[in-house]
C-alpha cells in the first residue's frame, strides 16, 4: 500500500508539474516584448514605430512604412513575424521594406511571444492574442484610408494569420501569402492565396504543402510556389521572394484575381515542377 501511494504521489506530482509549465509558457511574455521593442525601436531605418491598441494591451509596438511612389493607391500590407522574433527581424525586415519600395504601405506587427525557452507548440495558446492584434492592424489600416488589404506572414506567423482568417470576426481581405506555414489551413480561404514553400524548408512544411495545395482557392492567382536554392529562412533569397509576392498582390489589389481560373475541382494531391514565376526561376505547385 505505501508503494502504491509513493507511485500515485509521483505520478500526481509530475502531472501538476505539466500543468504548471503549460500554464506558465502559455501567457504570453509581455516583459520580452518590452525589450525586443527596446532594442530595435531606436535603430529602425526604414519606416516609423507607431502603436496598436488591444483589449489585453494598450500599447502594440508595429513599424509602419510609407509606399514608395508609384503606389497602390488605398492599397496596404499588413507583415507577420514567426516564433520568439520582433517586427524588424531579418526576413520581415527585408518584406516590409522591400514591399513598401515596390508600391505597397506596409504594417509589421510585434506577435505575442511566449518565453525564449517556451516550446513552438505552446504558441497556439497566443492565437486569441493574435486575432486581436491582426484586427487592431487592420483597424489602423483603414483609418489610414486602405480598402484593400493584405497579409504576408512567415512560420508561425502564417498559423496566426490562419487562425485570424478562420474566425468568425476576420475581416474581408484581398490576399493572404503565407510563408513556410506548417499545418494545413484552419478553413478553407476565400480569398487569393500565394502559399510560398522553400526548397530546404523544414520537412514538417514540406510534408504538409501538397494538402494545402489541393485546398487552394480556385481563382485565376492563387498557387503554391517554391522558391528555389534557400531554406525556411530564406536570408538567401529575400529579394527574389520580394518580386515572386508583388506580382501576386498588385493582382489581387487590382481584382484581376476573378473570375476563377478555368480548372476542375481540386484533387488530393499536388506535385512540385520546374516554372518561372514573373522572371523568378521557381517550382510551381499543381493539382495532380
């Protein structure tokens, strides 16, 4: 009898230990977003720190960027970053800046983030948080006079930007890129998707990419592409990621995107082959 107990103790005693680190990983770590926003506020180049207001937090640190003229006119893009990073990381950066040299007025959004050792699959407890702050981006957007508005968003960042979309309370957008996403989508999108995949991406993106292909919307823009030579990170290819996007969204402002492409329903499967997208040397994902 006091070995079983012994056994139960331990047993309860690892359990709570679990509930505990859950509980812990899952709020979100707003200390830390103090100190990334401490860290690259006064180095920001290009744009302005402007601030978001949520219910959870009345103050959202975002980098706001003029388009460069010629512009989109009452068009904008709202850039979403991954795990743990800020709104000027390395790839974000290099989209919003490069977005906004292309025509478009962009918003990069500080994400909630968990703790520097929290796990990736605790970040889905943020997704509230996250819906939130995408709909305070899109509210700052229109203030600003955008009708069309789109999102680009990377890793985690994609799965935020699903689970915003997939809610009841999304807001009607023009477009959606996700990049190097790695689940399927929440729903099924109802407006256009470039869903962007690296060659060396992580095999949990590359194994998923074929189910999102066959869930594609069925418009004259949607597609799934590969940029070729780089991995999830893409540090390589940040420009040639930059001109495979703009074409897609001048596109998709312009609502050249319908009506729908003139093809059979989707499959349930895809295979990757050798194209050229808008000059950029890629693979292009198509229903098999």
């Amino acid at each position: 009898m006091r070995c079983g107990w012994r056994l139960s103790a331990v047993v309860l005693s690892a359990a709570s230990l679990t509930v505990a680190a859950d509980r812990a990983y899952g709020a979100a770590d707003y200390a830390r977003e103090a100190r990334l926003a401490q860290e690259i506020v006064p180095a920001i180049v290009v744009g302005d720190a402007v601030y978001l207001a949520t219910a959870r937090q009345p103050r959202v640190l975002a980098l706001y960027t003029d388009a460069v003229a010629p512009a989109i006119a009452k068009a904008a893009v709202i850039v979403v970053h991954g795990v743990g990073v800020h709104p000027d990381w390395a790839l974000i950066n290099g989209l919003r800046s490069g977005l906004a040299e292309a025509g478009m007025s962009t918003l990069s959004v500080q994400m909630p983030v968990l703790s520097a050792d929290a796990p990736r699959e605790q970040y889905s407890t943020l997704f509230p948080e996250s819906n939130e702050r995408l709909a305070a981006a899109v509210a700052f957007l229109r203030e600003r006079g955008a009708e069309r508005i789109a999102i680009v968003s990377h890793s985690m960042g994609a799965s935020m930007a699903d689970a915003y979309l997939s809610s009841s309370s999304a807001a009607k957008l023009a477009a959606w890129v996700p990049i190097g996403m790695m689940k399927a989508f929440g729903s099924r999108p109802d407006m256009p998707v470039l869903d962007v995949v690296a060659e060396r991406d992580f095999p949990q993106v590359l194994d998923i990419a074929p189910k999102r292909a066959a869930t594609l919307p069925r418009d004259a823009c949607s597609k799934q592409v590969l940029i070729a030579g780089t991995d999830h990170y893409m540090d390589n290819r940040q420009k040639e990621l930059v001109a495979a996007i703009v074409p897609f969204l001048a596109r998709a402002f312009a609502g050249q995107c319908w009506p729908p492409a003139s093809q059979g329903p989707a499959s349930g499967g895809s295979r990757l082959t050798s194209s050229t997208f808008d000059g950029i040397s890629i693979a292009e994902s198509s229903a098999s």
